[in-house]
C-alpha cells in the first residue's frame, strides 16, 4: 500500500461533453526516488517550482467544470513536470530540447543544471510518460466515441516576465496568449476563444496546442487549443497564492466551453 497520489486523474464529466480540459504543469509532487535525481537543493528547487509550475491551473479548470452548462471532462497531471513534461515530443522533434527541456529537463528556467548530464532519460519516459500519453490518448478515443468529436482545452499558465529557457520569449506577453495548430484549431474554436476572454494573442510567447500523437495531424475530428494565462492577472508570481482573478478566468473558460458543447 502506498499513500502516493496518482501520477495522473481522469475526471468525469457529462456524458455528452467532447470538451477534455487538459492540465498538466499545475502540480509540484516530485515522487522522492525522482527526487534523487535533481541535483538542486530543497530551496533551489522549491524556487525552480515556483518558476516552473502553472500554478492554480487546476482550480481555474475545475472552477471552469462547475460553472459549464455541459460540465467537461478534466485530466488533471498530479506530478510536477519536473519529473516529466508530458507535452514534449519523446524524441528529437522536440525542440526544447535545446534548452535541456525535453521529455525529461535537464536544465531548469534559468540554464541551471538540473539532472546530471548525459543522464538516460528512458527510465522516466517508460515509468511515467508513456503511461500518461496512452491515457490521455484513451480519454479523447472515449470523447470520439461518446461524442463524435474531442475539444482538448489545453490549460497553462506563464510569467508576466520572459524566463531564459523561453525560445520565443520576444513577442508580446497578453493576458491570455491562444497557441494553435494549423490542423487541430478550428477557426470557430478560435473565435470562441477570443469571444470568451477578450485580450489575447496567437501564439505569442508560445505556440501550439497537445494532441495525443495517435491523432496528432491525422484525426480532424479531434479539435484542440492552448490556453495561455499570464499569471499576474490571477497570481502573485512566482509562486505566490491566487487572488481574485482566478473567478473571472475560470468564468471565461467556462463559456469557451460551453461555446464548443453546443
């Protein structure tokens, strides 16, 4: 027995719903075998998390979910992505590698050293990524089948000021920054979006949207859109506890998704 938390939860909603709100750098567990591995201090890496993390990400979904006329589908990450990011392509497509920032980090926000290098990344991507990506794949399959189509609400949040980990960090910094793909977004998911949270920006400073790989770029009827939060419109940054804002973005979301229920 164990008193761990699951490295990932799938959380029902209507049965009708395509709409899957997907949260996966809301957490800040790092299981203690991980742990080992990160050759930060507690305080080092406790800063690194404040940095890292998309705080009260998952509050601003779930409030989302309460709110909704067709309450959505939430996949919550209960693991930080410091153990593994489940975003990032598992090979060399991903470009964050670059920056030491592929499946598994090397390097944190700032280009310190975060895992020895030349460590094999394979252990972590085998324990914990794979098993993600075939659950997350599962859940829109399901959404498909109940549905007729997926909607993945892709829900993170980013620093008001650019980090230098950030590769395309130059452009503006909105209040809510939209990342799409050129297959996955649909112009009437885009213009939802726009409708339900007023400024915001096409990907700038980031871009692109998750899709489960199975579907990625083959399945149009697996729709999808990143919403990116600036967080001093909710947060005190880095790390800091959710102020008011978090309400009014989670009243957003929740007409983004009702908007694409119908």
């Amino acid at each position: 027995m164990t008193d761990a938390p699951p490295p990932f939860e799938l959380l029902p909603g209507a049965g009708r719903s395509p709409v899957l709100l997907h949260v996966p750098h809301s957490a800040r567990d790092i299981p203690e075998d991980v742990r080992t591995g990160i050759v930060l201090d507690d305080g080092e890496l406790a800063r690194e998390l404040d940095h890292i993390t998309d705080a009260h990400t998952a509050e601003i979904a779930e409030a989302a979910a309460g709110r909704a006329g067709v309450r959505p589908w939430r996949f919550v990450n209960r693991l930080s992505r410091l153990v593994v990011d489940p975003e990032r392509f598992p090979d060399e497509r991903e470009e964050m590698r670059a920056v030491g920032m592929g499946a598994v980090y090397t390097r944190t926000t700032h280009g310190a050293v975060l895992r020895p290098e030349g460590v094999d990344p394979e252990p972590l991507v085998e324990r914990y990524f794979r098993p993600y990506a075939r659950a997350m794949t599962r859940a829109v399959a399901d959404r498909l089948a109940a549905a007729g189509r997926a909607v993945i609400i892709d829900v993170h949040s980013y620093p008001s000021r650019r980090l230098p980990y950030e590769l395309h960090g130059e452009g503006p910094r909105p209040a809510v920054c939209l990342g799409t793909d050129s297959f996955h977004t649909s112009p009437g998911l885009l213009s939802a979006a726009r409708e339900a949270f007023g400024e915001t920006e096409l990907d700038s400073p980031f871009s692109g949207t998750y899709v489960p790989l199975e579907f990625y770029r083959k399945d149009s009827r697996v729709e999808a859109l990143m919403v990116e939060i600036r967080r001093d419109t909710y947060m005190t940054e880095p790390g800091g506890p959710a102020g008011p804002g978090l309400e009014r973005l989670a009243a957003a979301l929740a007409r983004l998704v009702d908007a694409v229920s119908r």
